[in-house]
C-alpha cells in the first residue's frame, strides 16, 4: 500500500466507473461509449445517448440547452 500526501492509503484499484445515464431517454450504457455526447448545462454534466443526439443535433449544435429540445 501506498499513502496520498493528505493522508490514507491506496490500495492500487481504481474506482468503477459509474454506468453512463441518457440525460433525455434515461437509456443505460456499461463502459465507454464514443457516440455519446457530452454537455454541460448550468454547471451539471449530462450524457446524451446516439439516438437523442442524431435527433438533437442541430439544437445540440447550435448550443442550445436541452430544455430547449
């Protein structure tokens, strides 16, 4: 084991990543997924899943928030 400079101990695994959520449909995904958008919307992180972001894209691209989709 090792320490971290503010105290405690690492034991060398690393955390889970947290399943991705579709901030829209509420569609799961394990692992990575590349044809997921990313956003940030008033300082909160949102996940899109391929099939709300190919229906989105172009208030996605325009920026717009998602309330306004």
């Amino acid at each position: 084991m090792t320490s971290h400079p503010g105290g405690g101990d690492d034991d060398g695994s690393a955390a889970e990543p947290e399943p991705l959520v579709c901030a829209r449909c509420g569609t799961r995904a394990e692992g990575p997924r590349p044809t997921w958008t990313f956003s940030v919307e008033d300082g909160a992180r949102r996940h899109y899943c391929e099939a709300c972001s190919r229906d989105n894209l172009r208030a996605i691209e325009g920026r717009l928030d998602s309330q306004w989709w």
